[in-house]
C-alpha cells in the first residue's frame, strides 16, 4: 500500500532547492530551515520524493498541494529551499519548504490565495495507477494552534488509501514579511500538541531570522 502522496526516500544529505535570489542583503535562505538538531532526537536527514497521480477529484485541490509540500511548479522572482527529516522508514517524518517573495504585499497576496483554495478542499480524492494502484481520500480539517508568523494557519490532513487509514498529517503555513513557510509533520500516529506546537515554533523562529 503506498504511503498516500508522499514517497520517502532515504537521502544521504540534506536536499536544499534554491530559486531565483531576492534582491537585498539577506542571509541566505536555507539558513531558516530546520536542522536534524532543531528537532527531537532520532530525526535524520531524508528526502521526499513526488509521487504523481492520474486523476483527481479536485484538481484545484491537488494542484495547490503539490505546490505546498512539492513546489510545483515554481514561481519566478520567488526564491525556494527545502528540508526533509524521518525517525526511521517508518516514520515520523518532516517536510519543510520555504519561499522568499519579492516582497510582503506579493508574499501576502499568495498566502490568502492558497488559504482561499484550501478552504473548498474539505475532501478530494486523488487515484494511483501502476504497480500499487489506489484511490487515496484526503481531508484538510482546520486545527488551533499558537501562531508562528504574523499569519499563520494550521490543518489536520489525513490520507486513506482504499478506504484503509494511511497516514495523518499537521500541515502549518505561517508568513513574516516576504517568507512563507510550509511545515508538514507526518506519521502513522498524530503526534503530540506539544511536540508538533514545539517544531513548529522552532521553524517559525529560524524563519524569521531570513523573512525578507
């Protein structure tokens, strides 16, 4: 059964993709991402890989999740980097990906047009074909969580795969001036308030020290 969207794969080194570069003397942008030492202990560096779909019940929905967790496809004047953390094959995993915006207006801007996406995608489903075909059902639930930017807003997603439970997913977004950020903690289990408040706020923190 394959994992839902997600297909982890093990990576030596930490994958870190870099866009176009923002005007201005700012630190580099992958200096705001996590490091296996920002988290719990047992996390290790790992990389996600794409795995494509054939077919979706709402494509608006699944389009802008890709272009959430995946960066796909990729703005241009918008500068990217990403992470990738797992506690073993098994989870649990982190994704994060940040983006650098010419500036807070254009930053905010994007930010109220995924959450307006995000608010018509209660349900969708996606279906897989090829050597594990599944029909996997997603469901974006808002959740309250403290606020790590000046906005920021936190959804419970859960994947089943054929009807059977696959993996839960606390997905936070947060902006500080001309940075978005994109969090995804995932696993088999949902993982403690605390532990998931404590990443996020961690993020949120390294975050501001590059927002443009």
């Amino acid at each position: 059964m394959p994992l839902g969207r997600l297909v982890l794969v093990a990576g030596m080194a930490l994958g870190l993709l870099t866009g176009t570069a923002q005007a201005g003397a700012l630190p580099p942008l992958s200096r705001g991402l996590l490091t296996a030492a920002d988290l719990p202990k047992g996390y290790y560096a790992r990389t996600a890989e794409y795995q494509a779909y054939s077919a979706s019940s709402n494509p608006a929905c699944s389009k802008t999740m890709d272009e959430l967790e995946f960066s796909t496809p990729r703005f241009r004047g918008v500068e990217y980097a990403r992470a990738g953390f797992a506690k073993s094959d098994l989870g649990p995993w982190i994704l994060e990906n940040l983006r650098r915006y010419p500036n807070e207006a254009t930053a905010d801007h994007d930010f109220t047009r995924i959450l307006n996406v995000l608010s018509g995608c209660s349900t969708f489903s996606q279906t897989y074909t090829g050597r594990d075909p599944a029909v996997i059902t997603v469901t974006l639930t808002p959740i309250r969580m403290a606020k790590v930017g000046s906005r920021s807003k936190a959804i419970w997603v859960t994947a089943k795969s054929n009807g059977r439970w696959a993996y839960g997913e606390i997905l936070m977004l947060a902006r500080v001036r001309g940075t978005f950020m994109i969090l995804s903690q995932l696993g088999f289990k949902r993982p403690s308030p605390n532990t998931a408040q404590a990443i996020a706020d961690r993020a949120g923190a390294k975050m501001r020290k590059v927002a443009g």
